[in-house]
C-alpha cells in the first residue's frame, strides 16, 4: 500500500511554495472569490503551471462564497439570488477553461450546509430542491466531462451514507469526491456506515478528501485525532484516486497539519 502525500493551498505563492517543498503528489487549490476575476484567474493558471512541474495530479476547488456570506450552494434558486446563480454559473465555465486547458481537475461541491434552510424555504419540498440541485449536477457533469467532480455535504441535498441515496448517485454516473469526515458526521459517527458507502461507491470516487472527525459536528481533525477508523477505511478507497488532507489549520502558510496526517498513515501500516 502506497500513502501519497496531498496537500492542499491558495494560489498565493508563499501558501503554494511551502508545500511544493514537500514534493506532493496530489496537489489541491483553495480559490476564493478575489481568484475568479480576470487577474485573479490568470494568476490561477500561472499557479497551475508551476505546480505541475512538480505534480499533475491537481485539483481546483470552486470557490466556498460569494461576496463572503454566501456559499455556493447549487440549490440557490436564480430569481431569489441571481448574482449567486450568476456566480456559480461563471466560475464553473471559467474553471473548467482551465481544467481542460491543463488537464486538470475541477471540484464542485454538491451542497453545503449553513444556507439550506434559507434556500429550502423557496421550494416545495426537499425532494424538488434535491431534484433541482441533481439536475443542475447533471449539466455541469456534462460540461466537465473528464474534468469534474463533485463532492458529498453533511446537507439532506447531497451526502453519501444512506444506501439508496448512493444507488441514486450511483444511477448518474457522475465523477465523485469522497469526504470522509462529512459522510462519517452525516451518519452520525458511524464507522459502519462510513465502510459501506466508500465500497459502494469506490468505482466513480476520483478524489478523496481524508480527514477525521468526532462524528458529531463539522471539525476537520487531522487523522488519526478523530474517531474515524483509518485501518479499516485505507483498503476501501479507489486504488487508482488521488487524495488530499484537508485538515483545518492555525497557519494556512504551514502544512504541518496536513503532512503529519501522511506520517499517521504511513505510521499505521508501518510503512516508516
């Protein structure tokens, strides 16, 4: 068993730099909004290009907000946030330009959390949003083609955990990234639950974000800080994925955090 080391930055050189020292083999980047304007994207791609002189597994993840209160939550109805929908819109179009340009990865988020309810609100029922953001899913999946994926939410819009809502996953075929900690919080802390829906979904997972949790709310623990059951969970991913630590840290100019979670599992199956 191989333990990759993938880490996680912002386009800002000196986040980028410190970990290119390290050698990744997978590398992410966080964007934020300052990114999606036409400066902030073509620094974006300088930063792609230097990043793979070192790796080509990458990975960009569509920015978390708009104007900083917002997420970019796919259920968000046009006529009730127009520039939120305009947002999500743009920035897909414009990251995909990139994945496709450089044979790169865009990650999508399927939903959050924080601004359900607010959006729910506008829908008549939870199954008619859900279908909405499925639908929305669907056309960016065609959009992206090789080149996108999307990721589960602690949200009832889109989580793995429960069965049948995997095989209605399942049925799309869409390219899927897998987060531990959100399918373990959303299934209550269950490592049980955890190990069944990574088999199940292991044939479309590209991307893994690793990370630990309590079970109970959202925490991003380094692995092996947490209650989630490493040795069990290793043998179940995706063989051929890539994979990151997206561990929540004091100084986003310092991978400690997300490197040491490498060393735990290299630790675990004695591979030191």
């Amino acid at each position: 068993m191989q333990v990759l080391l993938g880490l996680k930055a912002s386009p800002a050189a000196e986040q980028m730099e410190e970990r290119l020292q390290y050698r990744p083999d997978v590398f992410e980047f966080y964007t934020t909004e300052a990114d999606m304007t036409p400066q902030g994207l073509k620094r974006l791609e300088e930063a792609v290009v230097r990043v793979q002189e070192v790796t080509r597994r990458i990975v960009i993840h569509q920015p978390m907000r708009y104007h900083k209160v917002n997420y970019t939550e796919l259920i968000a109805p046009e006529d009730y946030m127009p520039g939120l929908y305009r947002f999500i819109e743009e920035t897909t179009e414009n990251l995909l330009r990139i994945a496709f340009d450089h044979d790169v990865q865009l990650l999508v988020h399927g939903s959050y959390s924080r601004q359900v309810p607010e959006f729910l609100a506008q829908y008549r029922s939870l199954a008619a949003a859900r279908e909405v953001a499925m639908n929305r899913i669907d056309r960016f999946a065609r959009m992206g083609q090789k080149h996108i994926m999307f990721e589960n939410s602690i949200s009832p819009i889109f989580f793995y955990g429960d069965p049948q809502m995997d095989r209605r996953i399942m049925t799309h075929h869409w390219r899927l990234a897998f987060d531990t900690s959100h399918c373990f919080i959303h299934e209550h802390g269950s490592n049980d639950r955890l190990a069944a829906s990574l088999k199940r979904l292991a044939p479309q997972v590209v991307h893994y974000h690793l990370v630990d949790s309590m079970g109970i709310q959202h925490d991003s623990l380094p692995l092996g800080k947490g209650r989630i059951d490493w040795q069990r969970v290793m043998p179940l991913l995706n063989s051929q994925a890539s994979y990151i630590y997206e561990i929540a840290m004091n100084d986003p100019n310092d991978s400690r955090p997300q490197r040491e979670s490498a060393a735990y599992l290299r630790r675990l199956f004695n591979l030191v």
